[in-house]
C-alpha cells in the first residue's frame, strides 16, 4: 500500500454529499486545507434527483447534480482537495487516524464520516428508468410536482406512513401499497394512516412494475396471496422502504445502531476521539440536503475545536 507517509491531514473528509462538502467549504476556510474522499460516484444522493426547490437562495430551484457541483467548486475556491476515490478501511484504534482509499493510506488527526445512507429501492422494471419522472424516494422533496395526481407509496413502515401523510398535501388520493396484512409503522403512525379520508391502503400487494414511457402513466401490482396482477393508472410512486446507512468499512471501530447508523451523543462526536459525523450517515430523521449541510458545518467546527484543543497537548505525529 503506497502510504501518503508523514504528511498528517489536520482534516480528512470522507464523503461528498452537501455534508461533506460543507464541513469542506468550513474546513478550507478554516485554513486546515481538507482532504476529501469523495467517493467514486461523488455528490451524494442528490445527483440522482431531479429538481431541488426546498434548497434555500434558489428561487427557481436547481437540478440536484448542478447544486453538487457548486458546493463542490465552493469547496475547491477555498483549498479542499477532493479524490474520487472509495474508502476501503480505516483503522480509528490509535491516533492518528488511518484511512485506506484505492491504493493509498491517508494519516489524520481528525476524520468526519458523511458517507451518507442510500434509499432502497424496489430493484423492479421501470423504477430506475422513470426515477426524477415520477419515481421518487423524497416526498418532502418531490410531492409539490404532483398536485391533484394520484400517489402511490410502497412500504409499511413509519417512513411509508410519512411519507403517505405528507403527499396528502398535494395528491388527490394517496394509495399505500403493502406487502402483508398490516402496517409495521407505530401505532400512531398507523392510526393516522388509516383514519386518512386521502389514503387507502392495498394490502398484501406488491409492485411488480413501473409502466411509463417519459413519466409514470401506470403500476403493475400482484397480490402475493392469490397471485393475480393488475395494472392501475398511477402518477407517482414513492417508494419508503427504508434507508441503508453507508457505514460497512466502519464496522468494528465506531460505535453502529441496530440499523447500521451511527451512534453520536451529540450530533457530531463518535465513540472514537477526533472522528467527527454528519449528515444522513448518522440521521434518521430530517435525512434533508439542508439539514445535512448545516451538520457539516457543526462537524468542521467541532474538529476544529478539537485541532485547537490539541496543540495544547502531544502531538499525535510524534505518537506515530
Ligand atoms: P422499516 O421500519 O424497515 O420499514 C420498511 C418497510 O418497507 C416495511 O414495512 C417492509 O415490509 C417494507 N419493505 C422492505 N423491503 C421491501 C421490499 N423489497 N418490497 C416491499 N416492501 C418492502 O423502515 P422505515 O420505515 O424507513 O423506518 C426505519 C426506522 O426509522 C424505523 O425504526 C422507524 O421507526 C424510524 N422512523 C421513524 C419515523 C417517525 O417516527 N416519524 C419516521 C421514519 C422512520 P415488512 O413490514 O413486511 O417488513
């Protein structure tokens, strides 16, 4: 492995979303000159999205990948320096910290994880293609583009419910399409669900496919009980069956939930001195471009904090 040798990053960035990204534009401006591992695919989840126009300063709005590339160049304006490369270990045992990219070993005195999580999807014919075009894993972000349509939501859980209650602000009817006989959300969420004059519920169905040439015109819906399928006319489809934090070359060095995500008291603190969370990777509740950026700047003041706290004591290169 070719080691970056003695050269210490003050602050490594792992991740490109609008929260790593932003923890960058902070960083840079800070003077610690970041190094950002962006990630093959960089830029987050937003460059699979279309139209972004909850995202403040943008009147109009803005496609997901062209807000990517500002923060990106905003980040590069001040001095960050950003690979395209996946991380593919790190070993967070002693300090300084040690993360593995390709072929190179990076030494930091300070990480902040903001690898994100990445919807899942239903993996059916139709759903990639028609994805910015009526599929959707967003309602916050999505569901003003289908007012007075007909929303189809697929999952059972809290997220599902959600997302269903939300779209009822824009959908003239709002269709859940669930895989067994009752919903795994909370009981709130649940009962909020079904007493809704704006959402049904079909349960035991699954979607098989999404049909549509430019937009979604249908969905191909089979009942696991009896077999049988049935193509309805549908405008939109969201699908909320759950997020899958992007934390697996994390495992055994920070501190995971059941689900995978990151577990800070804090918001920006991990278990491990020094390495610094932020954004999606570790929130399971706003997951928002917005919020996530605002949890990069906490994050890169919180290293920088520490960075300063630390020059009053070893330095950790001499502890190499
Ligand atoms: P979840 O609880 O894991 O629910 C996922 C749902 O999607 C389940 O109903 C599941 O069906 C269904 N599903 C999974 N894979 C599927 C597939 N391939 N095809 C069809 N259906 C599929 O995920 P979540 O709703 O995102 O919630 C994650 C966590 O965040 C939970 O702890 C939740 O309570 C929390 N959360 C809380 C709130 C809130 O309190 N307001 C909001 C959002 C999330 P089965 O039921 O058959 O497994």
């Amino acid at each position: 492995m070719k080691s970056k040798g003695s050269e210490v990053e003050r602050v490594l960035i792992i991740g490109s979303g609008p929260a790593g990204l932003t923890a960058a534009v902070y960083a840079a401006r800070a003077n610690l000159k970041p190094l950002v591992l962006a990630g093959g695919l960089y830029g987050g989840q937003l460059m699979l999205t279309t139209e972004v126009e909850n995202y403040p300063g943008f009147v109009e709005g803005i496609m997901g990948p062209d807000l990517m590339i500002r923060f990106r160049e905003q980040a590069e304006r001040f001095g960050a320096r950003i690979e395209n490369v996946d991380v593919t270990a790190v070993d967070f045992s002693k300090s300084p910290l040690l993360v593995s990219a390709g072929d190179a070993q990076h030494v930091a005195e300070t990480v902040i994880v903001a690898t994100g999580a990445s919807a899942r999807w239903l993996d059916i014919p139709g759903e990639e293609r028609l994805r910015g075009r009526g599929v959707s894993s967003c309602a916050t972000c999505d569901g003003a583009f289908f007012r007075e349509k007909h929303i189809f939501v697929a999952g059972g859980g809290d997220s599902a419910a959600e997302e269903a209650l939300f779209l009822t602000r824009f959908g003239r009817r709002v269709t859940i399409v669930h895989r067994r006989d009752r919903l795994r959300a909370s009981k709130i969420m649940s009962d909020r669900v079904l007493s809704h004059d704006k959402i049904d519920v079909m349960w035991n169905t699954v979607v098989d496919e999404v049909v549509g040439d430019s937009h979604v015109a249908a969905l191909r819906l089979r009942n696991v009980g009896d077999g049988s399928v049935i193509e309805v006319p549908a405008d939109a489809l969201f699908v909320a069956i759950g997020h899958t934090p992007n934390t697996a070359v994390f495992a055994g060095q920070l501190d995971l939930d059941e689900h995978g995500y990151i577990v800070s008291p804090d918001g920006t603190s991990t278990n491990v001195e020094g390495v610094f969370v932020a954004g999606d990777v570790y929130d399971v509740r706003y997951r928002q471009a917005i919020t996530a950026a605002g949890a990069g700047c906490r994050a890169a003041m919180d290293a920088e904090k520490y960075l300063e706290a630390l020059e009053f004591k070893v330095s950790p290169l001499a502890r190499l």
